[in-house]
C-alpha cells in the first residue's frame, strides 16, 4: 500500500473532528444502556448499539456468542491485504461491561456538566469504544490505515474477561499493534505498565458445636479464617509493588454457634510473572497450614489478569504514538498502574501493546466517574494518525 500523504492525513482529522456531536449522541446512547459484566442481556444491548453504527458505514461485523457471558463483538475494516497470519492486522480493543449494578443508568443517566460527563461506564470506558468506532468508520470511508483494522469490543472485562480472554489473545497474534482504549489519565496519561491480579476465593471448614454447652467439641473456622487473613495481609510488599487484600468475608451459622465454615475473596495484585509466582506460593503456604487445629482450607481462582510488562517493541509503539500526538496538540506521558486490563493478555502474547488510548476520565467504579469531553477529538486524532504511520 502506498504511503498517506499530508492531504490524507488532514482528511482523516478534520472527518473526526466534524463528528464530536455524532460521538457524544452515540456515547449517550451506550452509557444509558445497562451492562454489567453478568447482564449478559444488557452487554449484548450494548453491543447491538455499536454494531448498528459501524454496519451504518458498511463495516462488517462479526459475533463471537457465549452462552454465560456477552458475546464478543469483531469488525474488520479491511484495508490492504487480508490479514490472516502473525504481524498482519492492527488491533483496536475495548470492553462493553461495567460494574454498576442493573439499573444504574436509569438512576444516573448520561448528563454534561460544564464540559464533563457522567454516567456509569462513561470513561470506562463507552468513550473509549465511540472512539474506537469512529476510527474505524473514518477509515473505512477515507482509507489509509496500512494494514487492516480489527475493532474487538469485548463482555466480561471488568471480571477478568473469563469469556473473552481467548478471543483477545487470537486476534494480538495476528497483530503489529495493539491499542487499548481504556481511559486516558488525567495529565495526558498513556499506560505502559499495569500489574497483574489473581482474584481468588477460599474456604475454611470447621465443626459446628452449641457456643455455651458444648464450646470444647466445636472447631471454628471463623478463627482460622482470621489468622489466614493476617498471614495473607503479610505477604504484601509496597517495595515491589505486590499486594495481597482480602475484600470481602462471609461465615458462620448463628451467633450461638461455633462456625462450621467461612469464606474470604483475596484480590493479589503484582508486577511481574516471577512476583506472581512467588505470592501465589505463600498464599498456598497459607492456605495449607492450620492454625487451628483440625481446620482444613480449599483455594479456588476465580479470575486473572496477566501484567501488561513493557517489551522493546511495545516501548517503541508508545515512543511512535507519543510523538504524533503532541503533534496533535496533546503532548502525552507514560503511566504505570496498579488496574488491570485486557492489555495483559494481548501483551502476554507478544503482541505490542499500548494501554489507556481514550478520552480522558477518571473516578472509575464510582458514582462521580467522569469523562472530559473536549478530549474525545484530539484523542481520537492521536490514534488515526498513529495508525496511519505504522510501519
């Protein structure tokens, strides 16, 4: 394919920023529809809406279905050749869910104030997907990407992408680069680096006993839950960056009772396959040793994130869209995060990756998440222009 010239590129810019109405209207209508990660209903909703704007343009979509979460949206603007094998497509993600429960957007509907939306999931990240749609649809009518696109808006993001995980990781092996619009920082920010998680559940069992007549013959997996928390707390080092936090306890029967069982989530965040490694033994240490005696314990990973961990290639991509978008007027910064992301797994396959390309947000999993509008553009923009000048 030939390379763009100036006119191309200042075609492309000046299509987007002719649609800023067009993408506040279509991000309205994605954050006023329900989509929490296990509303498999709403998240398909939400997908609909994108795959009605992007068919608008002529831009063939694809559904990947699931029968427990989201299906898997995929659209391919095919400029070029096909791009069927390694290192020959460009791949830009995003997730549709949200962790707002169903109704959230009837009890908050998408407003601006001042210049500043808000709205479940505004930042995380609908804009990101309006954004992500509208390039697509920039260049499908105008061209000039140098290889073909592959739009994959995901379901389950928010729980570790149980569904779409293997999707993600198949379309970055195909992929010269991959862009992540997940919310921009404040400050201009790009994420280069994000720990990874392991969201875990365990359980202790005990033996019930009368709490006053028969105290002696109970064992209480309330205090054994306790001790394994302390123990599991301690494994957390701030020095390089590995957290270990126990989020939520149940357990128990009845206040007069001696606890036959309880029940812990232990989020596990780390920087590095090897911190991971080393953490996941100490918490199975933990897990296997009684404190009290006569317990027993069980661990199960309920989810997991790889860490987006910066390759030559990927510092490279991020050195080339940093580049261009202070030619756009938005002079970025490099960002590292303790989130997690999809980015992980599109990283762990090899694929360079850049994460936190969309509009710029922040207050995410909150009641104030906001979204600052007059970004949406010039962010849309950086990323075009990066795509146009790939090698």
């Amino acid at each position: 394919m030939a390379p763009t010239t100036a006119k191309d590129e200042a075609a492309v810019l000046a299509w987007l920023a002719e649609r800023r109405d067009a993408m506040i209207a279509l991000l309205e209508t994605l954050v006023n529809t329900d989509g929490g990660s296990y509303d498999k209903a709403g998240v398909d909703a939400v997908a609909a809406h994108i795959r009605k704007f992007l068919e608008g343009y002529g831009i063939p979509c694809e559904t990947v279905p699931n029968d427990k979460f989201g299906d898997a949206l995929r659209a391919t603007v095919a400029n070029g050749a096909a791009g069927a094998g390694a290192n020959s497509t460009i791949l830009l993600m995003g997730h549709r869910d949200t962790v707002f429960p169903k109704g959230e957007p009837t009890r908050r509907p998408f407003k601006i104030e001042k210049g500043i939306a808000y709205g479940p999931g505004v930042s995380d990240m609908k804009a990101g997907l309006v954004m992500n749609a509208f390039i697509l649809a920039a260049f499908k009518e105008l061209g000039g990407a140098p290889a073909p696109l592959v739009g994959l808006f995901t379901s389950d993001e928010e729980i570790a992408s149980p569904s779409s995980r293997p999707v993600i990781e198949g379309e970055a092996r195909r992929a010269r680069a991959v862009f992540n619009s997940e919310p921009g920082r404040p400050g201009n920010g790009i994420v280069t680096g994000r720990k990874g998680g392991v969201f875990m559940r365990m359980t202790v069992t005990g033996k019930a006993a009368h709490s006053g007549a028969n105290f002696q013959e109970g064992i209480s997996a309330i205090e054994e839950l306790a001790r394994k928390i302390i123990a599991l707390h301690a494994i957390t080092d701030l020095d390089k960056g590995t957290t270990v936090n126990v989020g939520l306890i149940s357990g128990g029967q009845t206040v007069n009772t001696v606890a036959p069982e309880a029940k812990c989530e232990i989020d596990l965040r780390f920087v590095t396959p090897a911190d991971r490694d080393a953490a996941m033994s100490a918490i199975r240490k933990i897990v296997d040793t009684a404190n009290v005696k006569g317990t027993s314990a069980s661990l199960e990973i309920a989810g997991e994130f790889l860490p987006l961990v910066e390759s030559p290639q990927g510092k490279a991509l991020y050195e080339h869209y940093a580049k261009i978008a202070e030619e756009v007027g938005i002079p970025v910064k490099p960002a590292f995060t303790g989130g997690c992301a999809d980015s992980g797994f599109s990283a762990g396959v090899g694929a360079p990756t850049i994460c936190a390309t969309g509009p710029i947000g922040g207050k995410a999993h909150t009641p104030e998440e906001y979204l600052e509008v007059d970004s949406m553009v010039p962010r849309a923009q950086a990323l075009a222009l990066s795509i146009m000048r790939l090698s």
